[in-house]
C-alpha cells in the first residue's frame, strides 16, 4: 500500500483544501454566463427566456439530490481515516449505485416531471416551448450529473479538492466550447445549449470515474480488485447508514429549499420592487457562499478523517482552524459588501427605484456572510461525523421558528422583516446543531 500524506492538522492544511473549493465556486457563473452570451446573440429574447427556464428547472430539481455530495464526503472520509481501503471504494460505489438508480428513475419520470414543472411557469409559448425542448434533451444526463456529485464528494472527502476543481473546470470549459460549437457555428439554438450540457455533463462523469479508479489503485496497489463484489457493496449496515446519511441529507436539503422559495414568494408579494431588490442582494449572499464553503468543505474531510481515525485531538484541531479562517473570511466579505455594495448595485440595476429599495436593504446582505458563516460551519462538522438526523432534526426546528419569525416580523417591518427572519433563520440552525455538538464528539469517539 502507498504511503499517505501526513494527517496532521495546521491551518494550511485547511486553506489548501478550502481555496480549489472557492475556485471551483467562482466558476460556476460563468458557464451561466457563457450560456446567455451565446443564445442572446441569436437574436430572439424568447431564447433567453427558455435556457433560464431549462435551467432553473434542474437546478431545482438537482439540488434535491446534493446528498450524493454530501453523503459521499463523510462516509469516505471516515473510511479512509481508519485506513479501510474497502471501505472507501465501497463507499463511493454505493454512491454511483443511487446516484445510477435515481437518475435512471429521473429520466423513466421525465413526463409528469416536465409537465409538473412547467404547469407551475407562466411563460410565453415561445419561451415554454424552448424550455421544453432543453428539457426533453437535458433530462438524459441525470445519472451522470448525480453521479459526479458522488464523484466530487469522494475526492473531498480524501481531502484532495484540487481533482475537484479539475473536474469543475474541465465540465465547464468543455460546456461552454460546445455552446460556441453547437449554438454560434452550427445554430442549434436551445438544443445545442442542452446538447453541449448534456455531452459536458457525461463526458465529466466518465472521466471523474476514471480519476476514481486511477486514485484507488494508487491507494492500494496490491487490491486484486478495485470495486468492491457485489456482497460487500451490498452489505446490509453499511447499506443501511448510507441510505440514512443520504435520506436525512435529503430532508434537511428540502427544508432549506422551501426556506428560500419562501423567502421569494414572500418577497414577490411585497411588490415588483422589493422582488428585485431582493434578487439583487442575493446575488451578494450567494457570492459570500462561494468563499464560506470552502471552509465547510474542508471541516468535512477533516473531521470525517478525525472520527474515522478516533483521534479527538485531530478532531478539535479541525473545527478550530476551519471556523477561525470561516469567520475571518465572512468578517472580510462583509466589509467588501459594505464598500463595495451600492456600487455593484449600480451595475446590476439601471432602475432607479430598484437601486434605491437595495441600498435601503443593503444592511441585511452586509450582515449575512457574518450570521450565516456558523450554520455553514456546523453544516460541515456534522456532515463529515455523519451526524445526519442531528441535520435533518435541526433544520426541521429551524424552519419551524423562521416561520414563526416571519409572521411576526414581517407583520411589523414589512421587507425588513423578511430579511429579519432569514437572519433569525441562519443563527437558529447554528444554534441548534451546536447544542448538539457535545454529543458529536462523546459519541463519535
């Protein structure tokens, strides 16, 4: 067997997990980008309309399904702290296993899902019509797309973020040359856009799965088999934890999706005006997630490898360092929302009223890297320990008081209140999973 790299725990260890993990964030607009440019030159608006449809579709519905990630990472970092190389490869076969099964199930469901879908949007026929078309060409790469989630959740979870970013970089760059080949050389239209996703999407899965097998072998040279036999893949307890971790995951994701559905309906009744000046600021929340996340990712691996390990020390090494360089950075993108913020504001509105009613909410997005860097933080621990009904439990409760949070405030501060809740809504999942973490640690170990 090879030689692992050192576990011990410092803070640029943690940084060298969290930065392809910003990177690899940062990239993911741009394939939207890139996607607008080159339907938005074919000079029809409806185009536009139909690939921001198509897409808002499967994020939806993908999102759902972020557990393969989630999951993934922890089970496999566990495994490899206690040195089960079985494990390890069985723990990300299990993965391809769902992820193969739900997107199969995906694509038998696409009918009532697309009709599901697009009886819920109010679009021109043009436009619905697009979006169906993205539709019915995308659907067929759900097993690949879930797939790479576990993918992308194997090599966290062995702390190795930079194969995540190769992959993330080599999806997009691939995805958005075949947009420039199918879309501006060949004038496919919205099929080539889902075209070029679909094939990208594949194309990234089949060499994602090939890194596994290259990383597996290194890992155990002497293995006489990479993937584990049918009976140990379906050995019933480990079968079992899987389906739980991913099952909770799947949950606590659900609460979270209607959180901030809810958030825009409510948004959306409060007028045209407040709706996009929220749409606006959220673009700064999403921003500061992209930076925060990495710092989640890295307390997974980390304290996945910590409990798989039985080394508390490690263990407490790991959230330390992780939240200290998280809160540093929230600190940071605060002050870079505080400054910069009525300008970017500028440039993503010319509407003079929307401008106004952003600024006027500004305070709240300045907040929420600081508010919600503890939920991220507490969200990675607990993932990497598996402890997913913990998960699952608190953000039911959290939900539970965000509403309750809203009707109140709302009722008093209107917009304001909206966002007060949210706010209100990030510290009480903190809350709640770090009355939990005492019993993280004593019955982790």
């Amino acid at each position: 067997m090879t030689s692992k790299p050192s576990r011990e725990i410092t803070r640029q260890k943690v940084f060298a997990i969290a930065w392809p993990i910003v990177l690899s964030n940062t990239t993911v607009p741009l394939l939207g980008l890139a996607d607008t440019f080159v339907i938005g030159n074919q000079g029809d608006a409806a185009l536009i309309g139909a690939i921001a449809i198509g897409a808002m579709i499967f994020s939806f519905i993908y999102w759902g399904f972020g557990f393969l990630r989630m999951g993934t990472t922890g089970l496999v970092a566990q495994a490899a702290g206690a040195d089960d190389e079985g494990e390890v490869s069985a723990a990300v076969a299990r993965a391809l296993l769902l992820a193969a099964v739900i997107g199969g199930v995906l694509i038998v469901l696409q009918w009532p899902l697309r009709v599901a879908a697009f009886g819920l949007i109010d679009g021109s026929d043009a436009v619905e019509q697009g979006g169906l078309t993205y539709f019915t060409i995308r659907i067929w790469g759900a097993p690949a797309t879930l797939a790479s989630y576990a993918i992308l959740g194997f090599f966290i979870g062995l702390q190795d973020s930079r194969t995540a970013l190769v992959l993330q970089l080599f999806l997009n760059a691939l995805n958005i040359l075949l947009d420039v080949i199918f879309v501006m050389g060949l004038h496919w239209g919205v099929a080539g856009v889902a075209a070029g996703t679909l094939i990208a999407e594949v194309s990234a899965a089949v060499f994602g799965l090939a890194l596994i097998l290259r990383r597996l072998r290194r890992r155990n040279p002497e293995a006489a088999r990479l993937w584990p036999a049918w009976p140990a893949l379906l050995e019933r307890s480990a079968l079992i934890k899987t389906l739980s971790v991913n099952s909770d995951i799947m949950l606590r994701t659900l609460c979270l999706i209607f959180a901030f559905a809810w958030f825009t309906n409510q948004g959306a009744k409060a007028g045209d005006v407040a709706l996009a000046a929220n749409a606006v600021l959220m673009q700064f929340v999403t921003f500061s997630a992209f930076f925060l996340d990495g710092f989640a990712f890295s307390a997974e691996s980390l304290v996945g490898q910590s409990i798989g390990e039985k080394n508390r020390r490690h263990l407490d090494l790991a959230v330390r360092y992780s939240t200290e360089l998280a809160a540093l950075t929230a600190l940071a993108m605060s002050l870079l929302i505080l400054i910069a913020g009525p300008l970017v504001i500028d440039f993503l509105t010319n509407v003079e009223t929307v401008r106004a009613a952003a600024r006027e909410f500004l305070p709240w997005a300045i907040l929420a890297p600081i508010a919600s860097v503890w939920c991220f933080q507490l969200d990675g621990i607990f993932i990497g320990a598996t402890r997913t009904a913990d998960m699952r439990n608190a953000m039911a409760l959290s939900l539970i008081v965000y509403l309750m949070a809203w009707v109140w405030l709302a009722d008093m501060w209107g917009n304001h209140g909206l966002w007060a809740a949210l706010t209100v809504f990030y510290f009480v999942r903190a809350g709640t999973l770090y009355w939990r973490y005492p019993a993280l640690k004593e019955e982790s170990f």
